[in-house]
C-alpha cells in the first residue's frame, strides 16, 4: 500500500498512506495534507483516526480499500468504501481552498419567489413560555430587548455541545426537557430552535437557518435564528451557541446576507459585548473563520411552527 491515494466514497475527505504515515486532506475543515496524530502501520492492520472517528482496514483491492468507520461517541460501526485516486488528484484536492473567493461566487437566481409561512396559534407555545417562566425575565421594552433577554436566558441556561443528538420530536418544549435531562446541553441545531420558538412565543417572525460549506458532500453545519425586527424593517440574525448579535462599525446589527457581504469584503464586522462560549470571552477570529467557511449556502423550512423540525414532519 505503499505511495497510494484515496477519496472516501461521497465525502470530501482524501487519505495519503506511505508505509510509513497516514495523511488526511479535509477541505471544510482546512484540513491540507495533515499527518494523522493518530493511526497505525503494520503488517498487522491499519487504522487512523479523524474526529470521533477511527477508520480500520478491512479489506483491499487494486481501485478501493474498506475500512470499518467505528464512531467513539455512538458506538456504532458501518464499513465505508475509500476509492483509489491518483497523486496528482490528491494534491489538487490538497490545495488550501479560498473561503473569501467562494463567498464572492454569484447565486443563479430563481424565477420562483419562496413564501414563508409562520403559525404563531400552538399549545407548544403556551407550554413553552410556561416552562420557562418567561413573564419573569422577558424584557417587553422593544423587540431587539425581547430578543436580547432570550439570548440572555439561553445562555444562561443551556449550553452548546456539537456532538449531542437530539430526539425525534424537536419542538422547543422537548428539546429543552431533553436537555435539563442531559446537563443543560443542545448542539447548535436544539440551541437555534429553542431561541426560534422562544421569538415565536412572544410574536416575532422568526426562523432557524442552516449554513453550510461548499462541499456538499460532507454533512458538517452551524444553525443560527433569524428575527424581524419591524422597526428596521429587517432579518438579524443571532447565534444563541455564542450569545452573538453581529454589527457593523457603525452599530447597525446585521441580516445574514450582509455579513455574508462583509466576509466576502474582508469588512470589520464587530461582535456584541456579551459573546461568549462557556462563559470565555469568544475569539472573534475563531468566529469569523468558522463563518466564513459556513456561510457558503443556507437551508431554512418554509413552515414554521412549533416542532417542524421534528422527524418524519
């Protein structure tokens, strides 16, 4: 197996094995032709580890290898097909990828405008606001003040854990129960749902919105909320995993679009007093990279109401 090359079947992840090491390009994670820390060679077996993930080999041929893919955090394990590519093609894959010059790639625009629609009439709502006790803590003064007690709640309350899986009925009453079960944590998909239906108890238009890289191909997102505020007549957004609201240098609060604009400008982009994550400080330039690689191309429902992410919905 010595000097050979392969892509994971339906994934953007592409290995390098010399006999000696194993090297991993993961383009949306910036991973660029990376020794693995992790991994084994020996007449034996080899495996290496991506992740939460630990890939051992099963089986090779001359146009694919099999590994076993064992997930440390689920305990499951599914074989997975890596195909045979040439050295050339994985070193194309391993060039550094330039997240500003995708941001500035043109969407085709559809002749076909999406309508929304928001049902604000939901029992959930009542349990919701019940639950939380929101009449004790809500600040009623204006929407951005609602806006800013329910990110003050949230993140008081419940905190961000990428690896959590959530449960099958996701509206925001059974996610929050499932996570005080579950030491008060939500990956940011729970977190963004939460805070949508928190808005929508109190009457704001509000949505959550997927943002994803470039490569379709590897299922790997960050989910914020988006809120109207009609005196500005705009959508803000604001990531309830970071306690964040976005400006701009003059302090206007920014819509997802626009700070899709002021990546792809390299324009300053300030962040709100309160952004943290666990209670540190938040480093803006981890921000504003993860952002940059994740505000490529966005997914969003077009119903909403209470619990319409919730499976087989």
């Amino acid at each position: 197996m010595i000097g050979y090359w392969y892509s994971l079947k339906n994934y953007d992840l592409y290995i390098k094995i010399d006999g000696q090491s194993v090297w991993i390009t993961v383009p949306a994670y910036d991973y660029y032709n990376k020794q693995c820390l992790r991994f084994g060679i020996n007449s034996n077996e080899v495996w290496f580890c991506f992740q939460e993930y630990k890939f051992i080999l099963v089986s090779y041929f001359t146009d694919k290898i099999e590994f076993i893919r064992r997930d440390s955090l689920k305990g499951k394990e599914e074989i997975i097909i890596f195909n045979s590519i040439s050295k050339e093609e994985y070193y194309y894959f391993s060039q550094k990828q330039n997240r500003i010059s995708m941001l500035n790639e043109k969407y085709a625009c559809s002749t076909n405008p999406l309508h929304f629609s928001y049902n604000f009439h939901s029992k959930d709502y009542e349990r919701l606001r019940s639950l939380v006790d929101i009449s004790r803590w809500i600040n009623r003064s204006s929407e951005l003040s609602m806006i800013e007690s329910i990110l003050d709640w949230i993140d008081s309350n419940i905190k961000h854990i990428g690896e959590i899986e959530l449960p099958d009925d996701r509206s925001g009453y059974s996610l929050l129960n499932y996570a005080f079960s579950n030491g008060g944590k939500l990956n940011c998909r729970g977190m963004a749902i939460v805070a949508n239906e928190l808005c929508m108890s109190m009457g704001l238009y509000s949505r959550f919105i997927i943002c994803m890289q470039k490569e379709i191909n590897l299922y790997d997102c960050h989910v914020v909320t988006i809120v109207y505020l009609s005196k500005f007549k705009k959508w803000i957004m604001i990531d309830p995993s970071y306690h964040t609201i976005l400006y701009d240098t003059k302090g206007y609060i920014l819509s997802i679009e626009e700070i899709r604009n002021k990546l792809s400008e390299q324009s300053d982009i300030v962040l709100n007093e309160k952004a943290n994550y666990y209670n540190r400080k938040l480093c803006y330039e981890f921000y504003i990279n993860a952002l940059k690689k994740k505000f490529y191309r966005f997914i969003s429902p077009i119903d909403i109401y209470s619990g319409c992410d919730t499976k087989d919905n």
